[in-house]
C-alpha cells in the first residue's frame, strides 16, 4: 500500500462526504413527491456503491439510497452463471 499515489484519509474523507451516516430523519428534498421515499440497491460490488450513491442523489435528491450487497453477492452470481443456472440465482 505504501506505493498508493494519493492518502487513504482523504479517500476515507470524500468516502462520507459522498455517502454520509445513517439517519432516520427524512432527507431535504426539493420535491415534496421525493420526501420521506427510499430506494433499495443491490449492488454485486462494493465499489459499486459509490457510483450508485452518486447517480442517486443527483437524480433522486432527498431520497434515503439504501445499499445492499457487496462482492459475496457477485460472486454467487458468477457462480450460478458458470454452473448454468439462472442468474440471479
């Protein structure tokens, strides 16, 4: 990790500027049909999370983005497609 050409911190930093924590309180939204709305993700990436994070609150703003699913997810789907079995499985 030591040949990294930028600091891990910052990655950390702009990491919860983009997702921030969770909450139970609604999110601002500036349309009031979006108030209060959740969007589920599954996602088969973990990396993918920040790109759907990032499309969501600029299409969706004020809607809580929920994420679930990570690189166990792509695996099984990888998994299934190599075995021929339907996808997702």
């Amino acid at each position: 990790m030591a040949d990294l050409d930028f600091n891990p911190i910052d990655l950390f930093r702009m990491y919860m500027q983009l997702t921030g924590v969770p909450t139970l309180e609604d999110l601002p939204a500036a349309d009031p049909l979006l108030r209060g709305k959740t969007l589920g993700i599954v996602n088969g990436s973990s990396w993918i999370t920040l790109w759907s994070t990032y499309f969501a609150r600029q299409f969706l703003p004020g809607v809580r983005v929920i994420q679930v699913g990570n690189e166990a997810v792509q695996l099984n789907f990888m998994a299934a497609h190599r075995r021929g079995e339907p996808c997702p499985p």
